[in-house]
C-alpha cells in the first residue's frame, strides 16, 4: 500500500476552494492562457480592430488552418488565447446565442450582451463537479448602437470593458505598449502599427516577428472582415 497524502488535494476538481480561498483548477486555466500566443484589441475611430500572432511552428504547416481570430456575428469577432479546442467550442456557443438573438428579437445582439453571456458559460464551468473550467481567454471586440466596445474575459468568467487590452503570453509587456502609445479616436490605419509593436513585446529572445505571422481584422458598421496582407503592409 502507497502512503496516502495528508494533504487535501484542492486541485483536483474546480469547485473545491483551498483554505486560502482559491481554485486551483481555474488558476491552472489561467497558466495555459499565459502560454498561448498572443492576440490583442483596441477600440478605433467608429470600429474595433483584433489582431493576433499566429505561431507557425512547422514550415509543414498550412498558415490558413490556424484559428485565432474568430467571427461570432457580423457586428462582433473575438481573438482567443490558450487551447484552440476550447476556443472552437465557445465560439461555436456564442454563435448559436447570436442566431437566437436575430430569431427572438430581429436584431444583432448587443456586444455587450454577448461578452456577458461568453462569461457565464465560462464562469457555469467552474461551478459543477465533472467538468472542467475552459483554458481560453477572450479578446471580445464588435460594433452596435451604443458603439464600438471591446472585452476580456477570462477563464473564471471575469469579464471587463477595455479601451485597448492583450491576452496571452507576456502580457504585461504588451499592455505596457498600450499604456504609453494608445489614444483615443485613431483610425484602424493608424491602430495597426501600434498593434503590431505590441505584439512582437510577446515574442521570446530568439523570435522574430513578421507581417506572415500576424493576422488582422476590423470591425465597423460594414460588419465583420479579416484584413489583407497588402492593406496590413500599408498601414505599416
């Protein structure tokens, strides 16, 4: 017989708090989002613009299968951060509630209104045995009524409005970019530099950033739509 631990194990299912008033399970969520590539927003003159690194690690690899930057809606796209599968799963749930929203009320669902419900399914997860939180956060930018918005969610289900915010790896630094050249009202021309300097403050030592790695997308009154790479290369 192996010696049994005397040490309760908090970590093993997401709804057990620790004596210090945390879930581990949702914590660890939040280490697989700090490692993911990263992906970024800001709020621009009557639009939102996502971008996002998109890692190629094998030259065998096709560039177009992967997923970081997701239309929910013609007024509304995210950009992910941590497992892809969880990412699909969620999008896939977020569409479904956004085709419901057209059925039930004929119009586009609010922004707003669909980050709050992408963060209560988040947030569901965390609160029933035998399942387990998603390992993905969310850049949840779009355009309606009230305007261009952008938010975060996080694995916990947290969620807060941005002006200007990143996800993923090295996260800080990218944010620090943000913080000093960000204002308000620039036109998403203007926004891609400043975008694409953020995102190579996430690269490690060794890696070099390019304009093939990095997609691009707006949102505005037109709708959703992802950016070329001639439209990316004359904004830079």
């Amino acid at each position: 017989m192996y010696p049994m631990s005397k040490v309760p194990a908090y970590d093993k299912v997401p709804t057990m708090f620790s004596p210090e008033g945390r879930l581990y399970q949702v914590e660890y969520a939040m280490k697989i989002v700090e490692q993911g590539t990263s992906g970024v927003g800001m709020v621009c003159k009557d639009c939102v613009l996502l971008a996002a690194d998109k890692m190629v690690q094998s030259k065998l690899i096709m560039p177009e299968s992967i997923e970081k930057i997701f239309k929910v809606d013609e007024n509304v796209g995210v950009v992910s951060a941590g497992l892809v599968g969880d990412a699909r799963r969620l999008v896939r749930i977020a569409r479904k509630q956004a085709q419901d929203n057209r059925m039930i009320f004929s119009e586009k669902i609010q922004v707003a209104v669909m980050a709050k419900e992408i963060a209560e399914t988040k947030q569901a997860f965390t609160q029933y045995g035998g399942l387990r939180p998603f390992g993905v956060a969310f850049v949840i930018g779009g355009v309606d009524e009230t305007g261009a918005r952008l938010f975060v969610t996080e694995p916990s289900g947290a969620l807060a409005e941005y002006k200007a915010s990143a996800i993923g790896r090295n996260k800080d630094k990218v944010m620090a970019v943000f913080e000093k050249k960000y204002k308000e009202g620039l036109s998403y021309d203007k926004a891609i530099p400043i975008a694409f300097d953020a995102l190579k403050q996430s690269l490690g030592e060794k890696e070099k950033m390019s304009i093939e790695r990095v997609e691009f997308a707006i949102i505005d009154e037109k709708g959703f739509r992802v950016l070329s790479e001639q439209e990316v290369k004359k904004a830079l």
